[in-house]
C-alpha cells in the first residue's frame, strides 16, 4: 500500500448504541464511534422512482485502515451524506477494509 493514500476524505463511522438522554432515559440514538481518514469510489448512481415519490440513489467504497473495528450493522457519515454499509471485505494484502454503502434517502 501507498504511504499516505488514505488523506482524500475525511469520514465517520456511527454504531447504534444506547445512551441516556437530558432525562436520565435510556433511548437509541447513532453515535459516533470511528473517525478516520479514507479513500472513497463512486461506484454507482441511479434515479428511482418508488410509491410516486423520485430519489437518487449512489454506492460508494470507502478504504479505511484495516485496525478498525467496523461491520455491517453500523453507517458512514460522508460529505453530509448518511450511508448504509453493506459489506465489510478485508483486502490483507493492502492492509485495508473496502466498506460497499449505499446512501440513505431519507
């Protein structure tokens, strides 16, 4: 791998984790757990049209270092874009994680 490959982007990655709100109440919130550098590819971008409504919808990979501890049931957090990740792939050659998302329209 390519000292210095991952400085392109900036991303988050949040898990779904209890917290306790202003009440002392314990609710489910996103929160952030990762912060990291990485790289990122669109891969793919395509108009839909579901229940009348009209939305975009785009895949991204992100690189990011393979130290991290990331699997499917958390979200990245990119250039003000919420994205669902679908598939966490190993690449030990590199030494990195390929995270395939796809953006949450919400």
């Amino acid at each position: 791998m390519r000292a210095g490959g991952l400085r392109k982007h900036r991303i988050e990655i949040q898990a779904y984790t209890e917290v306790r709100n202003e009440f002392g109440e314990r609710v489910k919130a996103w929160t952030t757990v990762i912060t990291t550098n990485a790289d990122a590819t669109y891969k793919d971008g395509v108009a839909l049209l579901e229940n009348r409504e009209a939305f975009t919808e785009y895949r991204i990979d992100f690189f990011i270092r393979q130290y991290h501890d990331v699997n499917d049931t958390m979200r990245v957090l990119f250039a003000g874009g919420k994205y669902k990740i679908e598939a966490v792939l190993p690449n030990p050659d590199k030494r990195l994680i390929t995270l395939k998302t796809r953006k949450i329209n919400e």
